[in-house]
C-alpha cells in the first residue's frame, strides 16, 4: 500500500495555490505560501493561503484526529505560516473555496 501512496504522489501534477478550485475532484500537489494558520476549538487545523478564511484561496485541512501524527513530524504546524509549502492530495470544495484534507504528514512538504 506504501508502494501505491508513493507512486500516486509522484504522478500529481504540481498547481498553484490560486489555480486550485480549476482541480476540484483530481488528485494534485498544491504549492504556495500558508497565509494563515488557524485552529478550531475542536482542534482541526486549518492551512489556508492567500489570505486568512474566510478571503482564503486555498486551504489545506488537518482534522483533530488526525494532529498527532503532524505533531510527530512537525514541532507546530503554526510555525508554517508565511512559509512555501507543498500540499499532495484530492482536492475537493467546502464553503465554496478548494481545499485537500490532510491525512498523513507525507502529504505536507516544507521545500
């Protein structure tokens, strides 16, 4: 299964943040710089670029059950902002505005 993960990563094709929403429904990397760093009293964390939600363009979202994990590889996900990053995954609308949901931190990439 590590094997398909991989093989899919390497075959998405690398969009910016602001051409997101013209890829909803397809499996593609995002790159661009995290605006904003927000998270919700339920504990999910939101990555969103362009600016701070709700003007965002894009945003990529870690579920509360999911932190642990991103907390492994990461000191604080806050410290991203006003960083490059790469975000690998589906991209899917919610509210309106492009998003990837972030599962596993091999879907995030500081260059």
């Amino acid at each position: 299964m590590l094997l398909m993960v991989v093989a899919r990563a390497g075959a998405a094709p690398t969009i910016a943040a602001a051409d997101a929403g013209e890829h909803v429904g397809e499996y593609v990397t995002v790159v661009g710089r995290v605006a904003n760093v927000f998270t919700s009293r339920p504990g999910n964390t939101f990555l969103n670029f362009g600016a701070a939600h709700p003007n965002q363009i894009f945003s990529a979202t870690i579920f509360e059950r999911y932190a642990e994990a991103f907390a492994d590889k990461f000191d604080d996900v806050h410290d991203l902002e006003g960083k490059h990053v790469r975000i690998t995954g589906k991209v899917r609308l919610y509210q309106g505005k492009p998003q990837i949901i972030l599962e596993s931190p091999s879907q995030l990439e500081v260059p």
